[in-house]
C-alpha cells in the first residue's frame, strides 16, 4: 500500500475552493492576472486569455482540489516592493540581438540554452495586430525573430505554458511580470515538480493592458494596432512608433483601463526573480539587468566570458526612484476614493 | 397419284442406294435393324427405315453432315475450346475452367457458354446498321462453310471436283471481307479499328498463302485432293518444307491466333470488330474464327500431311479415309492451339513487316521449289 | 548496335525451341501453384491475422485496444467491466489491438473467411466475440508453399489444419501504479474517480490518498489523466 499526504489551504468561505478565490481575489478586483489558476486547474476550467479571470460552471465542475488557490500571489496578499536583494546590477546591450531596449532578456535565454542550463523556454510572440500567444524557445536561432523579442504590452497565458513545458522537460525558462514571478514561487513551493523552472526572467513592470482595451483606445487616438512597430513605456510617457512617425501621450491617460489588480501591485523590479531586466535606469538601448540568483550569475559570468554583450553602469537611483513611486501610488488596502 | 409417288420415292432411293458408304463394320447392325423392324406390323415401317438409313449412308450427305462434315464440327468446336483452355491453362501455371461439372472438371464449359449465349439478350445498339449488323454474322458462315461440301475424305466427298483445292482457297479468301464489313456494320470506334487491323492483316498473310498453296499445286501438277493424296508417299511436308512453314504461319495470322491475334487483341482494342455483339450473335462470331481454322486445318492436312492416307482397317471400310482425315487435322489444330500459350502478340506493323518481307519472300522461293519438283516429272 | 546477323538468326532460333521446349515441359509436368480453394485450403502461418477472439477472464479495462485502433474500429461496452467490441466493417485486421492487450485478452485466429448476412451483423460485441465463429469445413486438403533449392512447389497433405488455435501465452509482466513525485500531487482526485478497480482512494478527513497493489491492474488510465503526471507504472516482482 502506497500512502502520501495531500496539503489542503484553509477555506475562507463554506464553498468550493474556486469560489474561495472568486470571494478573496477576483470579487475584490485584486486579480493580477498572472494565470496561475488557469494553469494548474487539473480539469482546465478556469479560463484566461483576453478576459478576467473566469470558471464558467464551477458550481458543478469545480473538484475542490485547493490547487488554484495554493499558487495564486493574491490569495493572502502581503505586497512585495522595493529593489529587493541582488547579487549584481549592471547595464548591458546584447551584441547577437534585437529586443526592447538591449535585448537582454533574449541574450540571457539563449545564453541559458546554449549552456545547457535549461531546455526549453517559454517567450511570447505576437501576430500583426499585436495579438499573443506563447511560444516555446528550444534553439537560440528561433530568437532572431523580432516577433518574438520585445515587449508586448498585453497579457499573455504564460503561465499554462509554462506548466505544459515542465511536464515535458526537466529545465525550463520563462518570462514574465512580478506577478507572475511570485505565482511561481508559490506554485513552486506547492508542487515540487516546478522546481524544474530553472531560470525566471522578471521585467521591470508599471501595469499591464488587455489587448482588446488597448487596441480600443490607440484606435481613438487614430493609431491601427498593425500599423505599430514598437511601443514603449518611459518617463510616464507611452510611447507608439510607426513607420511614419511616433505618437506619444502620457500613461495617466491610459488610466481608465489600467486592470484593477495592478492598481494593487507595489513590486516594481520582481523581486522574487533570478534575474530583473528592464530600460529604467539605463540609457536608450541598453537594459538594466538585477543579477538576483545563482544561476542568474552563471549566465551573466558567461555572457561576459563570451563578449556577447556590452557592459556599462546601471543607475541604482533611477531604478528606486520608481520602486518607491510604485509603492506610493498603489496602496494596499487600496484606498477607497471618497 | 400414290403411284407416281412411289415411284418418284423408288426413283430416289435408287440414286441413294448407288453411292452409299461401305462400312462393313456396321453391315450386320444395318442387318439386325431391318429385321427388327420388319417385325413390327406398321405398313410402310420397314421403307421408311430403309428409305432414313439409305439418306444417312448416301455418301454427300455423309461428307456434308457427318464427317468431315457439320457433326464433326461441332464436336470439334467442343473439344478445341475446351483443350485450348485447358491446355493453355496448363502451360501457364493455372487450372482453367473448373467448376461447370466437377466430377469433368469443367469440360463442358463451351456448352454451357453455349447455352447462356442462347439466353442472353442479343443487344443491337441504336448506331448500328441494323440489317448488316444481324445478318452479317450469318452470311460470314457461308465462304466458312461450303469448302466442306468440297473437300473430300476417300470416297466420301461432298461435290467431286477437280479444282476442289483452288476453290477452298477462293472461299478463305472471302471471310476476311465479311469481318470487316461486320466491324463496318457495328459503327463504333474499336470496330472500326479492329476491322483496320483486320484488313491491314488480310492483305499481309493472303499473297503469301495463296503463293504457298499454289506451290503445291504446282508441286502436284494438279488441284484434285485425290491427286493430290494419291502422290503423298512423302508427305508434303518434307517435299516443300518452306511451303509448309509459310502455310503454317499465314494459318495462324488468318485465324487471329496469337502471336498474330491483332484484330481481335483483348487488351488493346476490346474484341475489334465484334465488341458490339452479344448474345447469339456473339456466339456465332467466336465460332467463326474457330470454323475457319477448322477448313484451313483440313486443307493444311490435304496439302502437307498425306491428307486421308493411313493404315488401313479394313472393318471400317469406307470409313477410313474420314476418321484418318479428322485425326490428322485435330492433331495440326491441337499443336497451333498449343502455339497461343508461347508466344506473346506482335505488333502490328511488325507482323505486317513480316508477312511483306519474310513471308513473301519464302513463299516465293517455295513456288520455285515446287514448280521444280512438279516439272521433273512428278515423284 | 552491332550484332552478328548470323549469330542473331541462330539465337533467334534458339530462343524459339527453347520456348517450345518448355511449354511442352510444361503440358506434360505443370509447376502449377493453384490452390483449389474451398477444396484445398492454405496453410497459414502461426502469425497470421485473422479474425479476433476475447478472454473476458483475463481483460482488465484498460481501453489500449480501443485507442490504438487505426480504423476506430473497437468500442467499449460495459458488461461485467468494459469490455472491446469490434465493428468488421471497419475492422483493418491490423491486430494493433492483439499486440497492445497486456494481458493477451484479445487473440488472434486463422480464421479469416467469415461472411456476415448483414451489414448489421458485421458490429460484434463482446460476448459474441468470446468464441471463435463457426465455419463450415469444405476443404479436404491443405496445401503448403515449400520453398527449396529447386525452386517452389505446392504440397498437398490430406489432413485439415486447425483453425481457431494460436495460444500465444505472454509472459505476465504485472505493473501497478505507483506516485513517484507525491510532492507534486494537486489532490485533485481525478485518479480516484477513473480507477474502474477502486484501487486508488482518499479519505477526506486525513488528506490522504493510497493505492492498493493488490487490486491495481496496472491498467494505466490514471496515469494517462493525471494533470501534473506524478504516476508511473511500475513493474511488481
């Protein structure tokens, strides 16, 4: 006879587990979006994509395993900010590719991969109407797509792919908000088989936009979602490129259709990490890159070892400049607005 | 009135009873009957079976009906489906017709086929010319059938005639004019076609024959089968052997045998100039081509094989002469049905090629071979 | 191409005689390899796939058979447990199915002459697909291709070959299912719910779940669904 112990979390209401965390997280607008839930629902009922967090049915279809709210960041929410701690910090451009701001991102995954630290790696790419899907990276040479470097501001079901990846493969990266960073600690101090995630990028992250909303509002400001080459979040400002020019308004009027969960969120740099990447802090065309972990180190030693990138000084200041600011302006409890 | 009745019967029984066979095996059996009937107290009973045995023994009807005549024809017809089937079969490694009476293991099947033909529905399709096409099949049987009444078996013969030879080739000659007009007649794209080849094939085979056959008339010095037997110490054969090949060869592109089955080739030209037929009428047209190889096979045996010669028994009487002839060209058809199991079917032009060249070349130098032996004064 | 004419007319000649040769060889000594079935039959060889015969004694439900198909030809239906069915309409006699049963529960036959009246007749289902079907015998001989260095003749014995044997015992390789990585377990239960032996189960008030070798029969359908793939079949000494 084969005996284990399964961990059950406390209920806070006489439901089901799912409407625990429809009580908890989504009812109270604190759902960050990070699609944990959707990934480790073992009948695959809660749903993501494009729109809010939802389990059609659950009343019926609900097993009440616990799993979703064991791994969801916003279930017993203590807000994480600050810089947080790291081993190293530098600014850097990747000499083999083209990303965001220098590429950093892609240079550290294809680094991992060619060192054999991890298998596989889990990207987001885009279509011509900046529409995501993941994307599962398993060569270097596939990230010479641009495509599938640089930032998408939209979500994206990272997560689910994510666990499908580590079913299949022992070494595992992936990409992905503070959110979804402190998903997966929790989802990997849960299930030991997530463990396999060997290498977690976090991205420097104010807020997060659905794709319909903000295709919605650029289309008022006269701008066609395919018409845009790159956009970008600096100095408040959002920041569109076209082939014919650039349109730029402040991020405060993107405010209406911010997610309420990000109006909670005060981690700015994704503390929980191995390694933070972002332009904040850098000059245009490099990224800061936060060394938080071990294997981060590995990689970055490496990248230097190779001379794939160049490497200058990062901007402590800037970086918590922002980190505070973030924690100024979204308060938890949120404050209620008279 | 009864009278002249009588006597016009006496009068015909006269003229039978001068030229009946003599068959001494039978004498007694003939014998036996008569007495037997004479006992049976009908009046007239005892002429009438004298008057029925007098007609079957009357020597041309023997010739024409009997032997080698239309009975044995039909035998023959039997047999030869049924051997060449068979045999065929065997050769190639398969069984053949099987299941029609297993305890014969098939042997009936031509009958069988036969009978089904009789049942089928003889289908006359709308582009036909429809009288051609219903009649024709008939009249082709007329060149195939009257070289029998021609062809003499010892006493036994049909019309005795010194030209008997010259006029079976004359009638060979003829069929192949009827299969054409039969593909003309079915106005269709593969008869017309097969009755092209058919032609084509005709032309090919014919100056050759008929130069191999006069070469032994020319050999013979004379076209009278009883001569022509007569002089046959040595068979033919070996007398004028080239004449005996191009006979051979033009026998079997003349009766659409394989290597030389052009008009009628199953697997390029569906049938030829009788894909249109069925039922009865396609019965009689795949007897045709057997009932020509049955004549050019008797006069094959007349020519090269010592036509009726043979040992002579003398039980059977007048007899003999027919059995030996009927043997002897089943045996030459048995062989040539046994040639369509070896060879596979030339082209067109290729045997056209041949019969120009090979052929008339041979048949030529066979008319010199026998115009030599023929002048120095017979054998 | 240069040939000698000579020389070609006597291999032309040649080739002529030889033809000869050997169709007479051929009227008289047949090589013929005919089997004059239904009289005759062939002897098949024991691998032959024919038509599929169940143990409902040995099945233990694990639907390998029904998803292995090629055609979709295998439906289960539950009697005493689930049970495969197979439709002869659609059946490719593959025998994918024959060679996946871990048990050996479906097993094949010489049998492949069957003639169903209807279409309808041609879905059999388990309990008809128990027995080998009935045949009517009209074969007196069999008949076997023997190949040796003379080449390949048919022989023909006067016995009548046994149609419905091929008892191919397979060698039992017990397996159980067994949680290698409890760590990882969701305690979603979902194994609990397919196992059609009950050989997994949970008690709600310790938060525990256990597997029983004893009834497991290693059937694998809870390690086929389990969302985060922490069971395994292990094999039982």
């Amino acid at each position: 006879m084969q005996e284990w112990q399964i961990v059950l979390p406390e209920k806070k209401h006489k439901k089901k587990f799912f409407g625990n965390l429809l009580e908890e997280v989504i009812k109270p607008a604190i759902c960050s979006h990070c699609t944990a839930c959707a990934a480790i629902c073992p009948v695959k009922g809660i749903t993501a994509g494009d729109r809010p967090i939802d389990f059609p049915n659950w009343l019926k279809d609900c097993v009440d395993c616990g799993a979703c709210v064991k791994v969801c960041p916003r279930w017993d929410y203590r807000p994480l900010g600050g810089v947080g701690s790291y081993i190293e910090m530098f600014s850097a451009r990747s000499k083999r590719f083209l990303g965001q701001d220098g590429a950093m991102v892609t240079e550290f995954t294809a680094t991992a991969l060619e060192e054999g630290i991890v298998e596989r790696a889990i990207f987001v790419a885009r279509d011509e109407e900046w529409r995501t899907r993941t994307v599962s990276i398993i060569d270097p040479e596939q990230l010479k797509n641009r495509k599938i470097t640089g930032t998408k501001y939209s979500f994206a079901d990272v997560l689910p792919a994510v666990k499908e990846a580590v079913l299949d493969s022992k070494a595992v990266a992936f990409v992905g908000t503070p959110c979804m960073i402190s998903a997966l600690r929790k989802m990997q101090r849960s299930f030991r088989k997530f463990e396999r995630v060997k290498l977690a990028i976090g991205l420097f992250c104010t807020e997060n936009f659905y794709h319909s909303q903000l295709s919605e509002f650029l289309a008022k400001k006269g701008v066609a979602m395919k018409d845009v080459l790159k956009t970008d979040i600096k100095k408040g400002k959002f920041i569109v490129k076209k082939a014919d020019g650039e349109i730029t308004f402040p991020v405060k009027e993107l405010d209406g259709i911010i997610p309420p969960g990000c109006k909670v969120c005060q981690d700015f740099s994704a503390v929980e990490a191995d390694v933070s990447v972002g332009s904040v802090g850098s000059e245009a065309g490099f990224s800061t890159v936060l060394v938080r972990s071990d294997i981060a180190k590995r990689i970055a030693d490496a990248i230097r070892a190779r001379g794939y990138a160049e490497f200058r000084d990062a901007s402590l200041e800037a970086v918590k400049k922002l980190c505070d600011y973030k924690v100024k302006i979204h308060p938890y409890p949120p404050k209620k607005e008279g | 009135m009864i009278e002249v009745l009588i006597d016009l019967i006496r009068y015909f029984l006269s003229i039978l009873k001068s030229n009946q066979l003599d068959i001494p095996l039978i004498k007694p059996i003939i014998a036996l009957i008569m007495k037997i009937v004479a006992q049976i107290p009908i009046p007239y009973l005892s002429n009438l079976v004298d008057l029925i045995l007098a007609v079957i023994l009357w020597r041309p009807l023997f010739a024409v009906v009997v032997m080698p005549g239309l009975t044995v024809l039909m035998i023959y017809l039997l047999y030869i489906v049924w051997f060449e089937r068979k045999l065929t079969a065997r050769i190639q490694w398969r069984v053949g017709p099987l299941e029609v009476y297993r305890p014969l293991r098939g042997a009936i099947q031509a009958l069988a086929d036969g009978i089904r033909y009789l049942f089928q529905e003889a289908i006359v399709h709308k582009d036909a010319h429809r009288p051609y096409f219903v009649q024709l099949p008939i009249l082709a049987f007329i060149p195939v059938l009257l070289p029998i009444a021609f062809i003499p078996a010892g006493n036994v013969v049909g019309i005795k005639s010194p030209y008997a030879v010259q006029l079976t080739i004359a009638f060979i000659s003829l069929i192949p004019i009827t299969v054409i007009a039969i593909g003309w007649a079915s106005n269709s794209r593969f008869a017309f076609i097969g009755s092209v080849r058919e032609a084509l094939m005709y032309v090919a085979y014919e100056i050759p024959f008929i130069v191999a056959a006069i070469s032994m008339i020319f050999l013979y010095k004379s076209g009278d089968p009883y001569i022509i037997v007569e002089n046959q110490w040595i068979p033919g054969a070996i007398l004028n052997p080239l004449a005996f090949l191009v006979f051979l060869i033009a026998m079997l592109m003349a009766t659409s045998r394989l290597p030389f089955e052009i008009p009628e080739a199953d697997q390029e030209i569906a049938f030829g100039p009788f894909v249109e037929y069925s039922g009865i009428l396609f019965g009689l047209v795949m007897v045709l081509a057997y009932e020509k190889l049955y004549v050019m096979a008797l006069l094959f045996t007349i020519l090269f094989l010592g036509g009726w010669n043979g040992i002579y028994i003398s039980l059977l009487g007048d007899l003999n002469a027919p059995i030996w002839l009927t043997i002897k060209t089943i045996v030459v058809i048995s062989i040539i049905a046994m040639v369509r199991s070896m060879y596979a079917r030339y082209r067109i032009d290729q045997a056209i090629r041949i019969g120009f060249s090979w052929l008339l070349a041979f048949s030529m130098v066979a008319l010199a071979i026998g115009v030599v032996i023929g002048y120095e004064g017979g054998i | 191409m240069k040939v000698e004419f000579k020389a070609r007319r006597l291999d032309l000649l040649r080739m002529h005689l030889d033809v000869i040769r050997e169709a007479f060889k051929q009227a008289v000594a047949p090589d013929r390899v005919t089997v004059e079935y239904p009289r005759e039959r062939k002897k098949y060889p024991a691998n032959f796939r024919g038509i599929i015969v169940f143990d409902k004694d040995k099945c233990i439900s694990c639907f390998r058979c029904a998803h292995i198909c090629p055609a979709n030809a295998i439906q289960m239906t539950f009697y005493e447990k689930a049970w495969p069915g197979i439709d002869y309409t659609k059946c490719i006699f593959c025998h994918f199915c024959v060679d996946s049963c871990p048990t050996g529960a479906l097993r094949s036959t010489k049998i492949h002459d069957i003639a169903f009246a209807t279409m309808g007749e041609m879905k059999l289902n388990a309990v008809q697909m128990l027995k080998a079907p009935e045949l009517t015998r009209e074969d007196s001989f069999t008949v076997e291709y023997v190949v040796d260095p003379q080449g390949w003749r048919l022989e023909k014995k006067a016995e009548i070959d046994e149609l419905a044997l091929e008892q191919f015992i397979i060698p039992e390789k017990r397996r159980v299912s067994v949680c290698v990585d409890p760590e990882s377990c969701l305690g979603c239960r979902l194994c609990v719910e397919l196992c059609p032996n009950d050989a997994i189960s949970v008690d709600r008030k310790a938060n525990k779940l256990n597997i029983l070798p004893e009834k497991c029969t290693g059937c694998g359908i809870c390690v086929r669904n389990c969302p985060m793939k922490v069971l395994e079949l292990k094999e039982v000494k």
